[in-house]
C-alpha cells in the first residue's frame, strides 16, 4: 500500500488478522492488558502473532508494564513494535526502547493543545507518538474522538498517528484536517466490546486508503 499507514488494533484471530492485512493494514495490534475486552494472555498473543504476514507489522499494546516482564513478553510475541498505554514517562519509555530490540510507541491522550504540547516531552523517546482521546476507565479503545482541530498549524517533530474514535464514516475527514500519516481504529470496526467485524475492518481500510 501507499500513502495513509493503517493500524487495526485489538484483534484476536487469525481471521481477524488475514482480513485486515488483505484489506491493506500496516500494523496490527495484540492487546496484552487484562482489564481489556481486547486483552490476549501473552500465549495467545504469541500464537497469533504467527498468523501475521510478513507484510504486517505486529504492535504488541501494553500498560505500566516492568521492564523485565515487558522483555520476557516481547520475547514470546516477538512483536516489531510495543504500544506504551500507560503513565509511561519519557526515561522509562527510552530506557526500554534501549533494551527491547523493537519500536516503542506512545500513547499520549490529548484533549487540548496544551495536552498536545506536554506530549512532545517524548521526542527523541519514542519512535512515535499515538494521539488517542484521554484515558478513561480504559486507556484507550473507548470510541471517544480528539478535537482535530487541535493539529492545525502544528509543527510535528516525531513521527505520529492518529487514534480516537475512529471510524470508516469519519477516517477520511480525519485525514484531511490533521494530515496524519497513520490512523488506527479498534472499537471503530467492532459490533460489541471486544468483537471485530470483518466488515467494518474492510471498509475502514478501503475508506483510510481512498482520503
């Protein structure tokens, strides 16, 4: 594919995985927190991290985790990137980009500029920087869309993506007013908490790749 980088985030089969990669996803997000509708136990994750093709870049999401159980945790998925969703700060994140063998993500919830501005503290961290809505009882995959406003005029100096209620319906708006390079959906193609629709994981890409 080119242009728009698709991540589908919070998938559990293999099913799940074939359809978003044919439907031209670039990443793919195994959920290993257990408060999550999403969460896989770190076999699970490993097991279908296999069904990813080579194509496919595996994004294995976690929160607050150690750094030693995060290192035996990518070392059963083996995932080309980690997701940080937690309280992270930007020592810890570095730290762990050091030791890893992997990219580092970080999601930073945003909900203002000066939310958007404080984020920035990560550069130089992390190999990106996630835009999602602020966390609630979740940190994240609560369907709740940032202001995207907020990404005029601003002068990025990180590779970023753009998270937060996310849907086919609203993805090519959302490219067009922020410019982003990467968007990424997980509750935006389900039908329930948890429960992916193949459809919608189609048409989200087909709608993502067409802004």
């Amino acid at each position: 594919m080119s242009g728009i980088a698709i991540k589908i985030c919070g998938l559990k089969t293999p099913e799940q995985v074939r359809a978003a990669a044919d439907a031209g996803a670039s990443h793919v997000g195994l959920v290993h927190f257990a408060r999550s509708p999403r969460h896989l136990s770190l076999e699970d994750a490993a097991r279908l991290r296999q069904a990813v093709p080579d194509a496919v870049k595996p994004v294995l999401l976690v929160v607050d985790m150690p750094q030693d159980e995060l290192r035996r945790a990518c070392e059963a998925v083996r995932p080309d990137v980690v997701q940080l969703h937690g309280k992270e700060t930007p020592e810890t994140c570095a730290a762990l980009r050091d030791v890893l063998g992997c990219e580092v993500w970080k999601a930073c919830g945003v909900k203002d500029r000066a939310m958007l501005d404080d984020a920035q503290r990560y550069v130089g961290a992390v190999d990106m920087l996630l835009y999602d809505a602020p966390a609630g009882k979740l940190p994240g995959g609560q369907g709740l869309a940032i202001d995207w406003s907020l990404f005029s005029g601003f002068k990025h100096k990180a590779p970023w993506g753009l998270a937060g209620g996310l849907t086919a319906q609203n993805v090519g708006e959302a490219i067009r007013q922020t410019g982003a390079p990467l968007v990424d959906t997980s509750s935006g193609v389900e039908s329930a908490p948890g429960l992916k629709d193949i459809e919608k994981i189609r048409a989200f890409c087909r709608a993502a790749r067409d802004a």
